[in-house]
C-alpha cells in the first residue's frame, strides 16, 4: 500500500518547543501546528478513506523551494536543471520531523515504523512538498 500526495505552498521546518514563562509548561508554536495541519488536510482531501499503514514504511519527501528574485536567468536555469541546490533553512531534519509529525497515527500507526528515509532539498518555480509513503 502507498500513500503520495503534494502539498502547494513554502516550507516550514519543526520548530523547537518554547516555554511559557509564566505557568512553565511547554508548546509547540502555532506555525509548526498550523504547518502539521496543513499537511494532515492535504493528505485527508486525497485519501479519505485512509487507513494507517502497519508493517515497516519507506518515506520519500522532496521539498521543493521558491527561486529567490534576485538570481540570474543562467543560475535560475540551473536551479530548475537541478545543478543548484538550496543550501538554507529550514534544516533537512526539522522538514523530516515536522512531516514524520504530522503523518503520525494517519499515513502510518506510529513513527517508530519508518525504517527508510528519502529526503531532497530543490528548487522549483512553485514552492510545494511532496511525500510519499509506502510499505515495503
């Protein structure tokens, strides 16, 4: 079984939980939450009837980042060839994290089931995430 879907829109990394000075407790910022949101609603519209994956799942996710203004026409057609990629924030790890988080107990029972990862940084004309997930 697989599950694959795009999400339109930047990127955003897993943010580090902050603490509330005044009553101590800690929370997750609200962008990382909307952001884990979004990716859960984007998956729900193309798979409705979803069902958690169960045995050992492979994660393949490519996020794809907007081409700055200010580049050239020759650096911006090796971008799009793929020759350049982004080398900015957010990190590998927090994209990993925040889409591992947000597919938790819906693409998959527990995260604890990826025992394969395929991350790649690149830039596109439309800032968008893919993510497909499968058992193997």
């Amino acid at each position: 079984m697989m599950y694959e879907f795009e999400m339109i829109g930047s990127i955003v990394g897993k943010a580090r939980p902050r603490m509330n000075t005044r009553t101590g407790r800690a929370y997750t910022p609200t962008n990382t939450k909307l952001y884990e949101y979004s990716l859960r609603q984007w998956f729900i519209r193309e798979y409705p009837y979803f069902k958690p994956l169960e045995n050992r799942v492979k994660v393949s996710i490519i996020a794809y980042f907007d081409i700055p203004k200010s580049t050239s026409k020759k650096k911006e057609a090796e971008m799009l060839k793929d020759n350049i990629s982004p080398v900015k924030k957010p990190d590998i790890d927090n994209i990993i994290k925040i889409v591992l988080d947000a597919m938790n107990k819906f693409a998959f029972k527990d995260d604890t089931q990826v025992t394969k990862l395929e991350v790649e940084k690149k830039y596109a004309e439309t800032p968008k995430i893919y993510i497909k997930i499968e058992e193997y």
